[in-house]
C-alpha cells in the first residue's frame, strides 16, 4: 500500500498503519499527526491521502517560521541563563568573602601563643 507523505513534516518513510480499538488509522512517526480512524487499512489509506497537503512556499514559511520562533526560545533561554548566573554572582562573592574570613579566623586561633607575652 503507497502512502502520500505526511500533510504536516512531508516525511514518508516513518508512516505507521496502526489497528486500534476505535479502528485503523495511519500516523506520522515523526511528526506524530494521525488521520481518522477507518475499518481497515485500505480506507484508513484513502483517507490519509485525501487530506489536503499545503503548497511547498506554505511549507517554507512555516518551516521558516518554526526556526525563528526556536531562535527566539533559545536567545531567551540564554538571556534567562545570564541573569540567572548575574544574580547568583554577588551570593558566590560572599559565601568567597565567608570562607575566606573563616580560613583565617581558624588560622588565628591555631596561632601559638607565647608566654611572656601574657601578663
């Protein structure tokens, strides 16, 4: 049975015919669209190749969109990222500044204490 490409990713090589309870359907691994659910799979075909398919410049421009909108999420994920690393800068700083005073206080007291200096 031959298959149009799949009306969303135009993937044709991961095109399932699937038998399920509420009947037989066709789905799209990749993409994960299914079609109506048929008796069998010759009407399950049928009406996977009666869907419309849009045009390749509709394809293009939502492809198009699609890799903008994923910039965008990426861009502001970093964003998010930096502010997040800006604002954990000043509590790093001090929790630095902490350890460092806690260093020397233990190095302080660990100091020998010489007896005529005592009085």
């Amino acid at each position: 049975m031959k298959l149009k490409p799949c009306p969303f990713c135009g993937s044709t090589r991961s095109l399932l015919v699937w038998e399920t309870l509420r009947g037989t359907t066709v789905q799209c691994d990749r993409c994960g669209v299914q079609g109506p659910h048929a008796i069998d799979e010759v009407a399950a075909a049928a009406w996977w190749d009666e869907v419309k398919r849009p045009s390749a410049s509709m394809l293009a421009r939502a492809t198009a969109r699609l890799r903008a909108l994923r910039r965008q999420q990426k861009r502001e994920a970093a964003e998010a990222k930096d502010e997040a690393e800006r604002r954990a800068a000043p509590k790093r700083a001090q929790e630095r500044e902490y350890r460092q005073w806690a260093a020397d206080r233990e190095a302080w007291l660990r100091c020998p204490v010489e007896e005529d200096t005592i009085q």
